[in-house]
C-alpha cells in the first residue's frame, strides 16, 4: 500500500506540478491513498492497463475511519483512518479536504460507497466508477501499446524522419494514410516517446473497432526543431511515398495533430494544398498561414477556453479568412479546458467519424499522381487502384498517363 499525505494547501499527496500541460500522473497498480488539501484536485491518466480511482472531496475529521466499499457484490475495498485535520479550524487554509482511493479490487462496471464508519455515514456513492478523465464526454483517456507499431525511417535530401506505422483492418483496396504530429515534450530520436501521447492511442481505436482500412503513422520530430520549416517538406514526401509506392489511397489522406503538431498540421496545408482528405489541428496555431490554401482542405480545430500555451484568439480571427474563401471551418471551443485537458479528449467518436467522412475528389487530377510499378503490365485509377478493364477516363500504365 502506497499513501501520499499531503500539507494544508492545494497538495494531494502526490505532486505532479499539474499547472504545466505537460506533466501527467498515471496510475497502473497496487494500492493507493492520496490526501491533502482541496482546489486542486490532479486526475490521473489512464494507461491500457491502469486500475480505476475514485475521489472525495469534503469535511472529514482526523481519527475518522474511511471505508470503501463495493455496493455491486457487498465486499470491502479498503479501510484508512485519517490522521490528519485539513480544516480551517486545524490551521488549514480551506474547509476541506481531498482524497484519492485506487486499488487493484476495483473494478470499473461496479458500484462503490465511501463510507465514515467512525459515524455510521455515507459521505459518497459512485453508481459505476469509471477510469479517470472519461466524464469529460471524451472517447479518449488510455495510452496505445507501443508493440503494435512497427519502427521505420524515411530519408529525404539529408535528413532522416524515424517514425511508427501500424497497418489496420487491410483489405483488398488501398488504405487511407492517417499521420498523427505529436506534442513539444515527445521530440527526440528514440521513436518511442511519440507513442505515449493519449491521442494516438484514441485514433488508433477509433480505426480499429470503425473497421477502417489504413495505414496508422506517427513520426518524432528532433529535438531542435519544429513541424513547420524544413520538417514540413521531409513530413510531405513521407506521405507523397506511400502514394508513389502505391500503399495508400491518394483520395483519403489524413493528417491530425496537437499542440506544436497541430500547428505542423496547420503548416502542411498551407504549403501543400489539394493533398490532404481532412485534417484536424487540435490546439494549435494557424498564424502565417495562407487561408486559401488551407480552404481547399477541410479541417476540423478544436480550442479550450482556458488554454494558455496556445491562444484561441488566433484560431478565430483565422477562421473567417478561410471561410470566406470557400474553405470548410469546423471549430469548437470548450469552455474551461486548458491546453492538456483539449489535447487529450478532442478525439471523440463524433469528430472522427466527421473527419473520416471527407474523401478528396481527384477525378480531374494526373500531375502529382506516380506508380512505381511499371512492368507488371496493368492499369490503375488515380488513387492506385487496379483497373481490370479500364473504361473511358484517365489511367495510369507502364507508368505512363493514358487518356481513354
């Protein structure tokens, strides 16, 4: 058993410094107690792994003996006596306190009761105790296993873009090409910690049980550097190789990204428009950028309130210069959501299934098109598909464009 006390302030027991965006607390096991003084109450993240908590937040006197308890099957969780008074009476700045119970015993689908059993008193009742950060309407909140993702590199000019790819639900047709562009804290070279962020692991589950037929990438950005600049053509070129090499749809290319990602996602489309299907830029910054490039992409932007690493104001004097030049501008905006909390549960259900939706028409298109199968003497669409017997339209063979 693990037990955190914390002081008479807004400190759990457990500090993760939650007021940066990039500090996460994540709990996979074994037996846990956090107490402290309330305010700041810091949920932990879930991992595909972690065990459920459950929170209390309210006026319990030292010496009182704490019972959680399962209502589902009538057994006892665990049992703590507190020893400590976090009230104002006590010297404490605040009335209350905070608590933070998480065992191995709990189970998600059961019901638990906090129980003072010094009074004889339910002090809380959780009808089905879930994993944390799943009340915030979000289909987001566990962390992908890295294991599915295979490693790769690709190099263009002198520069070299480690990155993971993971194929899902393949079939007969192409699949649609899904890049994902991670956050400022995942740069590096060890192309693993990419794959640690929440919304990787939210996209790849929401392809696998969609049944959707892609390729899955996520690349690490160096330590030194951005997604805008020199890495936006090497990101370019990784996408433009799997549609030469005829591994993907050329009519269904997506690209999502947070934080510094998004505003990589951003930059993409300004320099490459007429590319991409869709693409989200969730929390990021779009300024500099060309609205009307970008409106020849729709894209789908997703800004808290009270996000202060990236300013929603430049996210909504962009909006109307791509609208009005035609483009399709999706924005929500949610109210009390800061930086963290909007990069890890913009990935809904709803969202994805609007992003996945758009399909690009490249009915009129040849000049970007290549295949790199020349010899073996068949026909393919513009999205690279196999042609058996073509009919009146443009195809590609033996690497050439023909016109039917």
């Amino acid at each position: 058993m693990k037990v955190g006390l914390g002081n008479y302030l807004h400190e759990l027991g457990t500090d993760v410094n939650d007021r940066s965006p990039y500090k996460k607390l994540y709990l996979t096991g074994g037996t846990i107690i956090c107490v402290g003084g309330t305010t700041q109450v810091a949920h932990p993240f879930a991992s595909d792994d972690a065990q459920p908590a459950v929170f209390y937040q309210g006026t319990i006197n030292a010496g009182t003996q704490l019972l959680l308890s399962c209502t589902t099957d009538d057994t006892d969780v665990l049992r703590y006596q507190l020893n400590r008074d976090y009230t104002q009476e006590a010297g404490g700045i605040q009335p209350e306190l905070c608590l933070m119970f998480s065992s191995p015993l709990m189970r998600v689908d059961n019901g638990y009761s906090l129980i003072n059993e010094t009074a004889d008193t339910i002090l809380g009742s959780v009808k089905q105790l879930e994993t944390p950060y799943s009340n915030l309407n979000s289909d987001s909140g566990t962390i992908v296993n890295a294991d599915i993702f295979e490693y790769d590199s690709f190099t263009w000019g002198s520069t070299t873009l480690p990155y993971r790819r993971t194929e899902i639900n393949h079939a007969s047709a192409l699949p649609a090409l899904v890049v994902y562009l991670h956050e400022a804290p995942s740069r590096g070279t060890d192309n693993i910690q990419q794959l640690k962020e929440v919304a990787v692991g939210s996209i790849y589950r929401y392809l696998c049980t969609h049944n959707i037929s892609a390729t899955f990438i996520v690349p690490q950005c160096p330590a030194t550097t951005g997604w805008t600049g020199h890495l936006r053509r090497v990101v370019y070129e990784l996408m433009k190789s799997y549609v030469s090499s005829r591994k993907a749809d050329v009519s269904r290319i997506y690209i999502m990204g947070n934080s510094i990602g998004a505003t990589g996602v951003w930059c993409q489309l300004s320099n490459y428009p007429n590319f991409y299907a869709a693409a989200m830029p969730i929390a990021g910054d779009p300024s500099g950028c060309n609205a009307q490039n970008v409106a020849t992409t729709p894209v789908y932007c997703v800004m808290g309130t009270d996000d202060t690493v990236m300013p929603l104001s430049n996210v909504e004097a962009f909006r109307p210069e791509v609208i009005n030049t035609g483009g399709t501008f999706q924005l929500d905006v949610i109210a009390d959501w800061d930086h963290r909390t909007t990069c890890d549960h913009s990935y809904t259900t709803d969202r994805l299934d609007w992003l996945f939706s758009q399909s690009r028409d490249i009915s009129t298109e040849v000049d970007d098109i290549r295949v790199i199968h020349p010899s073996d003497n068949k026909f393919y669409d513009l999205s690279g598909r196999e042609v058996s017997s073509p009919e009146k339209g443009i195809y590609i063979k033996d690497g050439r464009k023909i016109v039917f």
